[in-house]
C-alpha cells in the first residue's frame, strides 16, 4: 500500500485543512477547516477553521485505539472517534469564550476519514470532504455525497447576481454574499443542512458512515472541496468529484495540482469562474493498493 499525502495552502493567509495519517490504525482521511464569520485569531494568528481542523486531526492521528470506549466496533467506531473530536473541540471553543449558540462565531470543519482493513474499508463523512474509490477494471466511484452542494449553489447564485449589478471585484462580491453565507451556516447539523464539526452533539444525527467490501479497489482517493475545477456559468453540469478523480488518474495528483493552480492564477478575481476564493486550501491523500 502507498500513500500520498498533500496539503496546500490557498490564498487565504494560512492553511486551514489538515490530513490524518495514522498508520498504525489505518485511518486516512482530510479535514477541511471553515473561517468564522466573526472573526477570531489565536495567540499564534491561527482562524477557528484552522485550529477546528488542527484539533480533529490531531486527535486523529495520535489515537492509539480504534475506539473511544473500547466497545465500538466497524464503521461506528469512526464515528465514535469523530465524535469524541467534536467534544473536544466544543470545550476547547468554551474555553476560548466562544458562544456555541452563535454559529457565525464557531470554529468548524468538515471531514472525511478512512479505516483500510485487510478486507474492508470504513469511512465516515461530514461536509463537502470527499471520498472516490477506483477500482482495477476502471471504474470510479464517488462514494460520498457532498452535502454542501445545495447551499453553496444557493450562494453563488447572488455571487453571479453581484456581478449582474455591477460588482467587479472579489471583496466587493464577497461582502455582497456575506448575508447568504451566513444563513448558510445557520443550516449546519440541522435539517435540510448539512453536517459538520463545530461543537455541536446533533452533527452524529447528520454524518454518515459505511463499510465497502477492499476487493478489486485499485486506490482511494480523499479530497477537500478545494480540488474542484471551477468552471465558467455556462459550463455543462458535471459531477465535481468524479471530474477530480478522472484528472488525478490522468495526470496524478502532482500535475493535477498545478494544472489547477494555473488554472485559478489565470481568473484572479473569479469573474469569468465564479468562486468564493481565488484558490482554496486542496488536502487530498491517495491510498494506492498493491496488485
């Protein structure tokens, strides 16, 4: 088994995924933190999203059972260990003085793990964190689905509206969409919204979690939804992760990055592709299995 691991800061001022690698329990996966909208910075400059997925995968990473009470078992387990790192991430907020009814200020993130077993693969998923799986004779399957897809759409409707009105550049677009974001966040781990780690103890009623059966899985491929291909408004509609996948397999993961990079340098001020940010931070691990 190989595993390749990369973490690239966007245009932000730091980077706010993180990548789990714990080998000695198999868990793989990427957790992609999300800036609050009331501002907040550690002694160190760290943004909630940054420390929100610091502390996941961290906890993560240095776990050295596969289960938090030593009962769980299968894929429950990373949901048990998820869970585990939501609460401690809940105190940490509390110690920080931030108001866990207040949404706008809690630091979050999105995540998806992998446990690879001998014949197995668990996963646990929260977000617009992705999991592909490819398999010997070919096939791609997107096992995940990104439950951010709806209310992003919904924002980047008044993104292209901003332009309509004249707004010509990414402070002013995002200063627009601001509101809408906002009440975006007011969906998380709620119905009709999505799931995500913030604190909160109802994000178990909204991940999900499975078991697929190892054999013939050629590689697994674990993306931050900044590895998506932005795309001009009048581009045809197209799965997201799948596009990813085909392109990683194509170029690898390396290539892939900096054609993407290029790609984003080319449309500064995300005009002609309507995106939130120049570049977003891209976090993926690819686990490749022997033959």
């Amino acid at each position: 088994m190989n595993i390749t691991a990369v973490s690239m800061q966007g245009s932000s001022d730091c980077n706010e995924d993180a990548i789990i690698r714990n080998d000695g329990l198999g868990l793989y996966g990427v957790v992609d933190g999300a800036t609050s909208l009331v501002p907040y910075r550690s002694e160190n400059g760290d943004t909630g999203g940054k420390l929100a997925s610091t502390l996941i995968a961290d906890f993560l990473n240095t776990q050295k059972e596969l289960s938090v009470s030593g009962a769980t078992v299968g894929p429950e387990a990373l949901m048990e260990l998820l869970s585990e790192a939501n609460r401690r991430l809940a105190r940490q907020m509390e110690l920080c003085g931030i108001e866990s009814a207040r949404k706008e200020q809690l630091w979050t993130a999105c995540a998806v793990v992998v446990r690879v077993g001998e014949r197995f693969i668990d996963f646990a998923h929260a977000g617009d964190c992705m999991l592909i799986v490819t398999y010997r004779d070919g096939t791609i399957r997107v096992v995940t689905h990104d439950q951010l897809a709806s209310v992003d759409e919904r924002s980047m409707q008044w993104w292209v509206k901003g332009m309509e009105e004249g707004l010509a550049n990414r402070e002013e677009l995002r200063d627009f969409v601001k509101p809408r974001i906002m009440e975006g966040r007011k969906l998380a781990n709620r119905p009709g919204g999505y799931a995500v780690l913030n604190g909160d103890p109802a994000f178990v009623d909204y991940a999900e979690f499975g078991r697929l059966s190892r054999t013939n899985v050629e590689s697994l491929l674990l993306i931050s939804d900044g590895l998506y291909i932005p795309k001009p408004l009048d581009a045809s509609p197209a799965d997201g992760a799948l596009e990813v996948a085909e392109s990683v397999r194509d170029k690898g993961l390396e290539r892939y990055l900096e054609w993407l990079i290029a790609l984003e340098e080319s449309d500064p001020d995300c005009l002609r592709m309507p995106r939130f940010k120049k570049s977003d931070d891209k976090t993926a691990v690819l686990v490749q299995f022997n033959s």
